[in-house]
C-alpha cells in the first residue's frame, strides 16, 4: 500500500509538474504580456486624452496667430500696391519683348515705408530699380510707357550697357521713383 502511495504521489506530482509546464506557465505569460499591452494602451490613452484637452486652446492659439497676421498685414506698408507695381513692371517689359533680370526697392525704403505706413495722409513714395535685358528701342518704348502710368514719378538713374561688338545683349537698368496707392488715379 505504501508503494501504491508514493506511486500515486509520484504520478500527481508529475501531472501537477506537466500541468505548470503546459497550462499555467503559457497561461500566465499570456496574462503577463496581456497586462503590459493594457498597461501600454492605457498611457496611450492617457497621452491621446491630454491632447483632446490641449485641442481647445492650441485652435485658439491659431486663431489669434492668424489675427495678428492679418492686423500686422493692414499696418504693413502698402504691399498690395507694391506687388501691383511689380506685377505692372512684369507685363510692361514683356509688351516691349524685354527680359526683366530684377526688380529691387531697396530695403532702406521698404522699412522706411513701415514706419510711414500707419499716416494715411501721407503719399508714400518708393524708389524702383528695375534691370533689364533687350534692344534699345524696346527699352526706349517701355521707359516711354513707364513714364505714361499713375505711378511714375521721375527717373532716378539710367544706365545702358553692352558689348562693343553687339553680340551680348543690351543690359538696361531704369531706377525711378514711384507713388503707391495709385491703382486707378489719374496722374
């Protein structure tokens, strides 16, 4: 009878030792890995919560980003009429068959401008250079053109260079002082 028992004890004890091995042992680093997965998601969730709350006033922040940008456009100096200048300048040289090579207001006037911007009662004036490439009476046509627009105000300086032999094309620049705010304003 006692080896009956230790034969029993010892067959339990082998089942109990096959039963860890394959169910409880899986068993429980599926539950192990299961709580680290819910653990994961819960931070995620957490993270994903704290943004929800951080919406509100992250689509203000915006909001008022875009309302100071459109006030300090308003007090901006006429950029409008700037960009219509140099749209302007673009289609009067491509009518006279030129190359426009640049268009520069210099800095100096552009600040300058900033701080006048804000006196409505004041005309604002901006000195153009505008370079060019192109045969002399083309050029001679343009400036003609230039000097028919609102905004023309006088020639600053002129300048016509190019090679002796007339094979490098004519290098043109016309500098002059333009009024802004004149879109339909006869002169």
């Amino acid at each position: 009878m006692k080896q009956r028992l230790t034969v029993y004890g010892l067959i339990g004890l082998a089942l109990l030792v096959a039963w860890g091995a394959m169910v409880f042992v899986p068993a429980e680093r599926r539950a192990a890995k299961e709580r680290s997965s819910e653990a994961a998601a819960k931070q995620r969730l957490l993270e994903v919560q704290q943004c929800i709350v951080q919406v509100p006033a992250l689509l203000e922040a915006e909001k008022k980003m875009a309302d100071r940008r459109l006030d300090l456009n308003s007090k901006l100096y006429a950029r409008d009429d700037v960009l219509h200048l140099f749209d302007n300048l673009k289609s009067e040289a491509a009518q006279h068959k030129l190359q426009i090579e640049e268009i520069t207001p210099p800095v100096e006037e552009l600040l300058a401008l900033n701080k006048t911007a804000g006196d409505a009662d004041q005309p604002q004036f901006i000195n153009m250079t505008v370079r060019l490439t192109g045969g002399y009476i083309n050029f001679g046509r343009f400036v003609q053109a230039l000097e028919g627009t609102d905004y023309f105000r006088g020639v600053n300086r002129c300048l016509v260079t190019g090679s002796a032999d007339g094979k490098e094309p004519l290098q043109m620049t016309v500098g002059f002082k333009a009024l802004l705010g004149t879109r339909g304003v006869t002169s």
